[in-house]
C-alpha cells in the first residue's frame, strides 16, 4: 500500500509533466491547426496560396460574429477586445485600397484592373491586418507553435528526396495545379509542384511549399522564432533544426543573416529592465565609441562580400529599386502608378516595383502606400517594445516585426503574407497582451484536529 505522502509526490510530478499532444479545442483553433499540419497537403494540390488567402476572412467572418453576439454575460476569457494598435494596422490596410483605386484613376486605368487589383488586395494587403485581429481571438499560442514544429518534421522526413532528386536526374517540376485558375493574374510559380528549383546563375536551391528560394527563407525565419516558443524540448528541437535546414537549402543570404540576429536582437531588446543588461549596453556603448572607426569598417566590408555572394541578384534588385523610386518622383509622388510595369532588360524583364517593399509601396502607391505600412510598424515596434518586458508572447511578436522589417528590403510582403501568416496571429497576441492564467495553487490537505482527551 502506497503511503499519502508517496501518492502525493508522484501526483505532483505528474503535474510537471508538460503533455506532448496538443489538440484544438474551438472552431479557430481548428481552422489554424488544420491549415498548417495539412500544409504538405495543399502544397500536393496546388492549394497553399487559396488557403493562407481564405482563412484570414474565414477567421474575420467568425469574429465579427463573436461581436454581435458578445454583450455583458460573455466570460470574460470569450471576451473579444481589439487594441488600438490593431486599428491602426487596418486603417492603413484600407489606406492601400484607396491608394490603389486612385492610382488607377489617375492613369485611366479600366475598371477591370480596378477590380483585379482589388481582389490581390484582399488577398495581400488586407490580410496582413485581418490576422493579427484573429490574434484577438481565443486561440492559444501553443496550438501555433507546436504546428510549426510538426510542419519541420515532416520537411525533415521527406528532405532526402529533396537532395537526391537533382543528382539522379529526377525533373525540377512536377506538374502545375489545376487551381492555377483560381490564381488569375498570378504566375504559375504559385501553383508549381517542384522537387527543387534551378537559380538564373545555376544553382540548385530548395523551395519547398514556396514560390521562390527566398520565399523560402522567409518562412524559415519565421517559424525559427515560433519554435523557439515550443515548450516541448523533443518537438522544439524538430521545428529548430528544420527551420535552419530550410534557411540553408534556400540559398538565401537575407535568411541566413536574419536567423542570426533576430534571437540576439530579441534577447536584449525583451530585457531592457534587467539591469545586467543595462551594464551590458553601457559596457558596449564605450568600446563601440572606442573601436568605431573598425567597426564601421567592418561592417562596410561584411556589406561587399554580402552583395559579391550572388553578385548579379545584388545588381538587379539594386537597378529596380533606383527605377522605382525614380520615376515615383517624377511621376506620381503622392498616389503612385496603381500597377507595377514590367522592367527594362536591364532588370532581367522584372517588373518594377518588385523586390522591395519599400520601392513597391512607392512606385504603385505613393507616399499614400509607404506610410500606410510605415506608421504601423513603427507604431507596432513600440506597443511590443513596452509589453515584451514583461510578456514572452509579445516579445515573441516583436521579433516577427523585425523579421517582416528586415524582409521589406527583400520581398514584397502582399505577395508572402498567406505564407508567414501563423507570424501574424502571434503578432496579434502579442498586441492583445494576454495574461497566461495562473498556475493553480497547490492544495494541501489540513490534517483533522486531534480529539480533547477525555477529562478524568
């Protein structure tokens, strides 16, 4: 017969176990879970970019019912509050349809393309506000984190085929899906079912689920800083390795900087109230002051060897940055041109405006555009900045902000968000600044009092 004190201990180590299986418990839970584990099985199909589109308007129909049944005997944990930081992000999502419709009335564009710009708008700009608002939701963060894991698993499973495929002859493309249809005006990149991909200076890099290699590396860095999240060490170490897998096999330099620095940035950044950070910094700041002059020079020359690695991209996307904030200046500063225009041969026929989100903002939106995704993220910058110090998920949060900060320099972020989406609900946490509910107070039982010896 086990002893009381023996049946307690082991019940209290039962409660230290972390479980390893975590379910979904509520409808958009379920729609976040299934939309990632399944994500090898929309790539199969074809269907990965209609599925990151739909869920934020899925999510945001679910929400808005949530609303207009919520009043005073809603529970508080059912409660649906949205920061003011969150309006700010859909202002200057709705910000960007403006700029696009008088963009293209500016330049007599048919009302055709009005119609076809403002779909991709929905699809692109306006989901990077609509999922940060399903981080209002009841959703809890785990279900995000342990998913992104699953997904490094399974990239880990089916890597060797990746690798080998080159070598054994095996063809770079599999088929385009029929879904392709769905997508007009996108490129079939969007619905290739690749084995690998082959660069313009002949180098085989990895895409995996994504349209391009550095695409790739977006996603990768992304679901680095959710795994890191993962409180199961087994699963954590999966999505860890498999996002730095996938930040390699893309050939990307952007993710492989970023991967880098976004945990250190974080780290200090998140900690600014310890004082030991606060001596570090102080310590820093007077050797940095000491040894500028090397550093700087350093840094220029981390800077050319960064550009030499993959010299003619460097050249590329450095000429259709310079077109586009040239003729945005010269041609519609305030507006900008509505479309993006495909580009000389200088820029290998690329369209300008891409590349870059900053020069996109500015060639097809204007001023209008750039500060319309400017102000929130500075804004963004400093609500997580506050919260982090003393909430891990919006610290968490603010390292997907200095990810999407360090990929508008490389990327258009319209054209990624239903990838780095699961970035976004975590943002919108963040900004919610949920308190995790405490952990329950260990009850102790109170021994019966003895009984009065009798009186003699």
């Amino acid at each position: 017969m086990v002893s009381n004190s023996q049946s307690d201990s082991s019940h209290n180590k039962t409660d230290k176990v972390k479980p390893d299986k975590i379910q979904p418990e509520n409808f958009p839970e379920r729609v976040v879970w299934y939309a990632l584990v399944l994500t090898y099985v929309w790539f199969l199909t074809g269907a990965t970019y209609i599925v990151g589109s739909v869920i934020a308007w899925i999510l945001f129909a679910y929400l808005l019912i949530k609303l207009f049944l919520q009043d005073e005997t809603t529970p508080a944990h059912e409660r649906i509050n949205i920061p003011f930081i969150i309006w700010v992000w859909i202002v200057g999502m709705l910000m960007m349809e403006v700029a696009l419709i008088v963009g293209h009335l500016d330049f007599n564009l048919p009302m055709g393309k009005i119609i076809k710009s403002s779909i991709g708008w929905a699809k692109g700009w306006a989901i990077i506000a609509l999922y940060p608002l399903a981080g209002c939701l009841n959703i809890r963060p785990a279900i995000i984190y342990r998913a992104v894991c699953i997904i490094g698993l399974q990239t880990l499973f089916i890597s060797p085929l990746l690798l080998i495929a080159p070598l054994i002859g095996l063809p770079e493309l599999l088929y385009v899906s029929p879904l392709k249809a769905v997508g007009a005006g996108l490129g079939a990149t969007f619905f290739d079912v690749t084995l690998y991909e082959v660069d313009f200076d002949g180098q085989i890099r990895q895409r995996l689920f994504t349209p391009w290699g550095p695409a790739l590396g977006f996603v990768a860095n992304i679901y680095f800083t959710l795994a890191m999240r993962e409180e199961n060490k087994k699963w954590r170490w999966y999505g860890l390795i498999a996002s730095a897998y996938m930040s390699h096999i893309c050939k990307s330099r952007l993710a492989q900087v970023a991967i880098l620095t976004t945990p250190i940035f974080i780290y200090f950044l998140s900690r600014l109230l310890k004082p030991y950070i606060l001596m570090f910094f102080g310590v820093v700041s007077v050797f940095t002051g000491i040894l500028a002059t090397n550093i700087l020079a350093g840094l220029d020359a981390f800077w050319t060897k960064f550009k030499a690695a993959r010299a003619d991209s460097s050249r590329v996307r450095a000429a259709l940055k310079q077109i586009a904030f040239d003729r945005t200046k010269r041609e519609a500063p305030i507006w900008g041109h509505g479309i993006v225009e495909r580009g000389p041969h200088a820029v290998e026929f690329m369209p300008i405006g891409s590349h870059h989100s900053w020069a996109g903002l500015a060639f097809v939106k204007g001023a209008v555009g750039f500060y319309s995704l400017a102000i929130p993220m500075i804004l963004s910058f400093f609500d997580l900045l506050i919260k982090a110090q003393r909430n891990k998920d919006a610290a968490t949060g603010m390292a997907i902000l200095f990810i999407l900060f360090l990929y508008t320099f490389g990327e258009n972020l319209e054209i990624l968000a239903y990838l780095y989406w699961p970035g976004l609900i975590i943002m919108g946490i963040g900004f919610c600044d949920k308190k995790d509910p405490p952990p329950p107070k260990e009850i102790k039982a109170i021994a019966p009092a003895p009984n009065p010896a009798p009186e003699t």
